[in-house]
C-alpha cells in the first residue's frame, strides 16, 4: 500500500490539452492575415510562445508584454505588418485568446483519473505557472474546479516552478508533508525535478510521444491501482 497521500498536477500539456487548443486557435488566427497554417507557422508561433513566456516566468518582463512579444516576433518572420502601439498589438493578441478560449478542452482521461483518485482518498492539488484570471478560468470552464482540492497559481502564491516554495505551498495547502505527494507534469526541468528539489517524489507525462505511459499508468504507479 501507498503511502502517499496526494497526488499534485501540473495543468498545461498535463490534464489540459494547451497545444491542441493554441494549435487549432493559432491556425485560424493568422488564416485571418492570409498565413496558410503548416508545420513551420505552428512553430514560430509555439517557438515564441515558449520564449516570451520563460521570459515572464524569470521575471524579466511582464505578462502583457510577452503576448504582446510573441505576435511582433511571429508577424515579424511572417513579413506581416506589425503595429506600432501597445494597444493595437493587445487587440491582436486578444482575437487569438478568443480562439484559444474557444478550443480549451482537456485531455480525454483527465476527469476520469481524477475521478478515480477521489474515489480512493487521495487528495488533489494542481501547480501550475501562469497568470491567475486564466488559468483559473481553465479550471472553471473545464470542470477541473470540481475535481481538485487545492490550486495554486503562480501569480497568486508568489513563487513559480521549479522554484520549492511553490512545492512547499501545494503541499501545505493539500495538509501533507511534501514526501507525502507524488508530482506529474510533462516538463522535466520546473515540474519533475522542481517536485524532487522539494521533497516530492515526481513523474514525467508525455502526451504526445507515441507509446509513453497513459496518465492513469503513471498515477497507478505512484498510488496503487485504481
């Protein structure tokens, strides 16, 4: 029998389908400015996706402006017109939220590996970095709200992965000890090695690698079967 008594998630690319979702959001957005979506559109966008946000999470800039950043990098490679104010570059990042909002689903086993946590007593509890207002309006559009016993969001309790305070902050909020809780995110550096730094055992999920382990196999491996 397990002795863990939490199980703690990241959100993004772990139970909510974030590349699916901006996939299908970032196609329709630059269709509107004539941009055939292909493999390399997608990467320019998730390319300075991934930059302008690591910039956020170090605290070099603010979050508004690495969205603003990230269409003035990807208009930029595509030779489409940038704008030259602030507030014209919001109102574009804001037709592409809309789409984004419009295509948030989760992964298909997520509800039900939370379900069956439930019915076995383990506690619940979802790290995750981002901006407080969305990530928590994933969770309520999702139902994932339900589901869980603790949220912690980096803009709200101050600290971001891989950082151990926002560990520590999980932990305490689920009411265990962190060796207590097993962590499972699909970054290896903030999520995996974060939760070890602090004292939790921790998985790696990756969801689009054909043939890794399902989430429900990574979860019964930490707590048991379900």
């Amino acid at each position: 029998m397990s002795s863990l008594r939490a199980v703690g998630f990241d959100l993004d690319g772990t139970l909510f389908e974030h590349r699916g979702s901006a996939t299908a959001a970032a196609d329709g957005f630059l269709a509107e400015f004539g941009v055939v979506p292909t493999d390399h559109t997608r990467e320019l966008w998730f390319a300075a996706e991934e930059h302008e946000f690591e910039r956020w999470r170090a605290g070099d800039i603010g979050f508004q402006q690495q969205r603003r950043n990230r269409v003035t990098t990807v208009f930029g490679a595509l030779g489409l017109e940038i704008p030259d104010t602030s507030e014209s570059l919001d109102a574009l990042f804001d037709r592409y939220l809309a789409a984004y909002r419009a295509a948030w689903r989760l992964f298909p086993d997520s509800g039900d590996v939370l379900r069956r946590l439930r019915l076995r007593g383990v506690s619940i509890g979802i790290l995750t970095n981002g901006a407080q207002e969305q990530q928590r309006e994933k969770l309520e559009r999702t139902g994932l709200v339900d589901l869980v016993d603790a949220v912690c969001v980096s803009e709200e309790i101050g600290a971001r992965k891989p950082d151990r305070r926002a560990f520590s902050i999980l932990a305490e909020r689920l009411g265990v000890a962190p060796d207590a809780c097993h962590f499972i995110g699909d970054n290896p550096e903030h999520d995996v090695a974060g939760a070890r730094d602090a004292g939790m055992s921790s998985s790696l999920i990756e969801r689009h690698r054909p043939g890794a382990p399902s989430l429900l196999e990574i979860v019964e491996r930490a707590v048991g079967r379900l």
